[in-house]
C-alpha cells in the first residue's frame, strides 16, 4: 500500500517528534509499537520489556505492529509509522540468529520508499522507555539500514535539519 511510509532508524534520532510534526499538518500517525508496549509492561508489572525478556518484547511488537496495519488500513489518506513490522521482524531475526523470519516483509504492506533517521548523537537522550545506549542504537541502525536494503526498500537517510524541514523533506519525496 503505497500510502503506508515507515519512518523507521537510529533510536533518539528525532522520529517521534517528526510524526509528531506530521499529525500535526493532518496526517494520521501510527505511534511506536515498542513504546507502547514499554509503558503498557511497566504499568501492569509485566514482563515483556526489551531489558528484560527481548524475545517476548519482540513477539508483542510483532503483534501490535500487525494490529497496527488493521487500524491504519480504515483510515483514508496517507499514514505515517513511527516504526514498525518490519522493524519488529529485524530485531526478531537478530535475536533468533535466523534470517527467515523476515521471510513474510518479502511482501510489504507499506511503500518501497522508507525514510532513516540517522544517529545523531547531538539530540539522542535516554528515558524511561528507551534505556539503551548510543552504541546500540547505531548498530540497531546499521541492522535496519542493511535489512531494508535486502528486502528491497529504497532507503532515503533523512537529512539532519530541523523538524519542519524533515517533514518538507518527506512529503516532497513522496509527492504529497
């Protein structure tokens, strides 16, 4: 579906404040999966944070993503996500040591155009939801980077400028 567009890349490098800045010009916007799950696992006590059960963090983030595209499929329009499946299936495949489980983004539910934010260590913070440091997060980059480019994704690595002109930027690639 052409008017999916992941905005996916290095953890801390401004893509909730871009969709952010998305929603705000109307357009409809997907949060992060693994955020959510995040503040859903520390408010009921459960398990599945990526601190502590990274597998089980990854199969809910697989889950979610799944009920994301179902939400995201009655909305007219373009929609934007903050991550995504794939992302969920990168990790999952990482983790398992097995490529194969990126076998079902062989047929993508989104656009073949996905948009990087680069690590940019000038706004990377950590927070409650994201505990994780610089190091990790480029290499999560690095893995999505190489991934995407496998499964057939054109990568666009978004420039580092400000907010309103990621989101200029973004629209004018895809023509809307």
């Amino acid at each position: 579906m052409n008017r999916f567009t992941v905005i996916s890349g290095c953890s801390g490098g401004g893509k909730s404040t871009l969709l952010a800045e998305l929603s705000r010009r109307g357009f409809f916007v997907i949060e992060e999966p693994g955020r959510r799950i995040v503040v859903e696992e520390q408010t009921t006590g459960g398990p599945a944070l990526p601190w502590l059960d990274l597998e089980a963090f990854l199969h809910k983030a697989v889950q979610k993503s799944q009920d994301d595209l179902r939400h995201a499929a009655l909305h007219d329009g373009h929609v934007f996500f903050d991550r995504g499946l794939f992302d969920a299936l990168s990790a999952l495949a990482e983790v398992r040591g097995s490529r194969s489980v990126l076998e079902p983004a062989a047929h993508p539910r989104f656009g073949k155009t996905v948009f990087l934010t680069p690590p940019w260590p000038e706004i990377y913070r950590t927070d409650a939801e994201r505990q994780h440091g610089f190091d990790a997060a480029m290499g999560e980059y690095e893995r999505l980077l190489q991934d995407y480019w496998a499964m057939g994704y054109e990568v666009i690595e978004l420039p580092k400028i400000s907010v309103a002109a990621r989101a200029d930027f973004i629209l004018s690639k895809l023509g809307i």
